[in-house]
C-alpha cells in the first residue's frame, strides 16, 4: 500500500492551518503543547519580538487539494537526539493511510535534523493503532494516569530537596536502577537519549531524596503531570509531595512496571483515569551530501 506524501510547512502556512482545525476534529495525539507549538509557528512567522522561547518545530500536512486530511506536529527534546510527536490530527474519524504517511515522513525529516528516536504516546486500544504501527512505531512500555486528589492543607517539607542542575547525573543513575533494561533498551540507551525522554516529562519542579552516596527517589511535577522514581521506601512521602504541590486539575503518571506506586496511588484517592502506551521509532542518522559539481578528469602531467 503506497501512502500519502506529507509536506513541511512553513511558518506562514502553519500560522493558516488555525481556521481549519474545526475540519481536523479527530485527535489521534493531542498532548499538552501541540496546539500551543503550532499557534508559536505562526507567531513566529509574524515577526513578533519578546515571545518565549520554542523548541525546534517540524509541522506536515497531508492536503486534499484547498483542505487538510492531516496534521502533524513534532518537537526537538533536549540534546537534538530525540524528537516528540505532541499532535496529531485528522479529518475523518479514521484513516490509517493518512496516520501511517505522517508518521512515516515525520521519521523522515526528524531524521535529516540528527534525530535517533522519535517517540509517541496514544492512548491504548486506540481506533488508530493500525496506522501507528504501520508508520513504524513499536509500544514497549505504557502508562497508567491517575487525576491527582484535591489539595489538603499546606505543603510540607518532608524528607525531599529541589533538585540542581548537578543532580542530574544522579537522576540518570537512579533511572538506570530502577527501570527494566527491556524498557531502557529502546527508551534511552545512552545518557543524551534519556536527556531526550527527560525533556519530554515537561517537568517545571524536581524533588529528590539523597542517601548516603545515591539518590533513594525522584518527583517531577509539571503543568499538567507529575511523575516518580524510587528506589526505596520514599514512596508515601512522595504521593504526599505530588498531592501538595501538583496543579489541579492534573494528573500522575505511573509506568507499568510500578505496580506498587499504583496500589498505592488509588489508597491514597488517587483515581485512574486510563492507559496510553509509549511508542519509540529508531532512525538511521541522515546527513545529507553537500552540493558537488562534476571535474573533467585530466591526465597528470609529467
């Protein structure tokens, strides 16, 4: 089956796409920054100084001559390695056709920009798994979200300290502890891949707990998720953290292989809102040649 072709957009075109987005009312992947992304492209083709800061952007389109049967929007994560798709939108309520050449030219031109890893999160047995998949994406973890509970009472201090920016190495050696290599293996195999996957929590405030040599937990809370790491009994103190501190409405993100975090979760009110499965695409780095023109060849004089 030969699939659609996807064009990039240019600023100018993505800040045109706004009208039609009542037409593209099918939400195959809709994060917190995909409409935001789009409305900063267009912004930004307008010229307008003092706006905030964007990541690298990549939005296609699959047209059907005036009109859009798809949308995509894609982001650079830190370190250049891996690349986000936050949105994904569609005309007709399915079309695998248009879900899979997205994808598949989203694969295409992360990879010009140096991209390793391209990764998706959607929703699990979602009508619009057949195209992901054909666009070359394989799940190989999910995660269960849970609505945070209202806020009781002031924040407490805790065994928990803000994280710096030296703390990092630290964060990255207790991910390594306490996620299955299975998981690791095609999430982050090296430190600027998992720099990559840490971009893509979106996180705003990071606690952790330190030992005497190690870190024993983590929680990062971001505008709409919050998420955590432990290795160790921190796992009460950190609900507790998370129910304090986290906006609302919000949510917590428990992956699968946290079975007691979840169980813990829902004593403590949590309530599970449902599954979504992450989904990584490994790409071949492509570096384009640079233009050369043709030499006659000439004997070498004597």
């Amino acid at each position: 089956m030969s699939l659609p072709r996807a064009d990039a957009l240019s600023p100018i075109d993505a800040a045109t796409l706004w009208p039609q987005l009542h037409r593209l009312k099918t939400e195959v992947i809709a994060t917190r920054v995909g409409e935001n992304m789009l409305l900063g492209a267009g912004l930004a083709a307008t010229g307008l100084g003092h706006l905030p800061r964007l990541p690298r952007t990549l939005v296609l389109g699959i047209r059907r001559g005036l009109r859009y049967r798809g949308v995509l929007v894609a982001r650079e994560l830190a370190g250049g390695a891996g690349w986000e798709v936050v949105s994904l939108r569609i005309s007709r309520v399915t079309d695998a056709e248009v879900v899979a050449g997205l994808l598949v030219s989203a694969a295409h031109e992360a990879s010009l920009r140096g991209a390793h890893t391209l990764y998706l999160r959607y929703a699990e047995a979602s009508p619009h798994e057949d195209g992901i998949l054909h666009g070359g994406f394989v799940g190989y973890t999910r995660e269960h979200l849970f609505a945070t509970p209202a806020m009781i009472g002031a924040a407490a201090g805790g065994p928990f300290r803000k994280a710096v920016a030296r703390d990092r190495a630290a964060i990255f050696r207790l991910y390594c502890r306490v996620v299955p290599e299975s998981v690791r293996r095609a999430e982050a195999v090296t430190q600027q891949q998992w720099r990559a996957v840490f971009d893509s929590y979106d996180c705003e405030a990071e606690h952790i707990v330190e030992g005497a040599d190690t870190l024993h937990a983590w929680v990062g809370i971001g505008e709409h998720e919050a998420r955590m790491m432990c290795d160790g009994g921190e796992w009460e103190a950190g609900l507790t953290l998370v129910h304090r501190r986290a906006k609302k409405p919000g949510s917590l993100v428990v992956s699968e292989y946290q079975e007691q975090l979840a169980n813990l979760a829902e004593e403590c009110g949590f309530l599970p809102l449902g599954t979504r499965v992450v989904a990584a695409r490994q790409l071949a780095a492509r570096n384009p040649l640079k233009e050369a023109a043709a030499v006659r060849s000439a004997p070498v004089p004597q």
